[in-house]
C-alpha cells in the first residue's frame, strides 16, 4: 500500500538518497493526509520522515524550475512567478539558492535550509560547514549557531561598523514577512540579502 492521491496514481516521496519511493497507507489531497484508523508509530514516523523530504525537495525542484524558466521563457519568467500564486520573494530565495548549488553539490543528507544558510558564503567556506554539518549530524539549528559562534570568534577585537537604517514600516512589514518566509530573523535575512546583492555585483 502506499501514500496515493484520494482518486490517481500513487504519490511518491523521495528517499533520504534522492530517488523516489513509495511509503505507508496514507492518502494525500489537496487539502489533507488522510492516515488509516490504525498505524504503528514506525509507520506514523516513516509517513512524517516522507511529507518532511517532499517539503524539503519541493524547495530544490521549485528552484531549477524557476532557473529553467529564466533561461528559457526569459520574457515569460515573472509572469510564472505570479501566476505561481507563490511569495515572490520566497520563490526567488529558492532560485538564488538552486543556483548557488550545483545539483553535484547538493548534500542529500541535509536540508535545503542548511543550504540557504550558507548559500551566502564563498564556496570554500559552503563545503567546509556543510561537510561538518553531515559529518557531525547538525540540525539547521545546530549549524547556524555554529556559524554565528565562528563569526563572533572572528570579529573578536575587530573593529565592527554599526549601520542603521531608517525605513517607513511598510517596508519593514514586507522585509519581515519575507524573513518569516526564509524562516530567518530580520537582521539574519537583510544580511544574506546585501550578501547576496555584493556576490552578484562581483560576478
């Protein structure tokens, strides 16, 4: 039995690995996961682990989709995103990403918000953190703070420059909403961003 659309072919999700397969005998709409009356808690899990990799995955195959379409459908491109019905500003979070990482360069083992949280970094310095990351099994959580505590180490007795910004508050709604989406505190994101903007600008 398998996770399978109410009326359809079966619903596959992918393996830790990459590859799809079929899992539990759940049954998944739209709007719902409808579970069977009973289930063994390494089934509920196994179900869990499954809906956990298509999320995670769905972010990677968003992101080629969206670098498929720049290339392609260059004039067609943000139209897409529209009629994506998607965040904006989400949506090309995870393009940014998909082209920061080569599909080579993709760590199955970890998610793509490990990713996301060095996708800002020169590429030495990406390897580097997301090798310990799978080598001493660090959570999204785990690597950040290791991070923040390296940068902190670094810029011990450095002199750092305070910058302030002075913003109307919708922008500063529309700059928190997107955070929130990138699941990232506001000065993390805004970071990232101008990291991100730098990185561009010398490419």
């Amino acid at each position: 039995m398998s996770i399978g659309q109410a009326s359809g072919p079966a619903f596959v999700a992918p393996k830790q690995g990459g590859r799809l397969s079929r899992v539990g005998t759940a049954v998944t709409r739209r709007t719902s996961l409808a579970l069977p009356p009973r289930m063994t808690l390494a089934e509920w899990r196994q179900v869990g682990r499954h809906v956990f990799l298509v999320t995670d995955s769905s972010a990677w195959w968003l992101g080629d989709w969206l670098l498929y379409g720049q290339h392609h459908y260059p004039d067609r491109y943000k139209r897409a995103i529209v009629e994506s019905s998607l965040d904006y500003q989400t949506l090309r979070n995870y393009a940014w990403v998909a082209k920061k990482f080569d599909v080579s360069r993709r760590r199955g083992k970890l998610s793509f918000q490990h990713h996301v949280d060095v996708a800002g970094l020169p590429t030495a310095e990406q390897e580097a953190w997301l090798t310990r990351a799978e080598q001493e099994g660090w959570t999204r959580n785990e690597m950040r703070k290791q991070i923040r505590a390296s940068r902190q180490g670094e810029t011990a007795g450095v002199e750092v420059a305070v910058v302030q910004l002075n913003v109307v508050p919708a922008r500063q709604k529309r700059w928190q909403s997107a955070a929130e989406s990138a699941n990232m505190e506001l000065l993390e994101w805004i970071t990232v961003v101008l990291d991100k903007a730098s990185a561009d600008n010398e490419s």
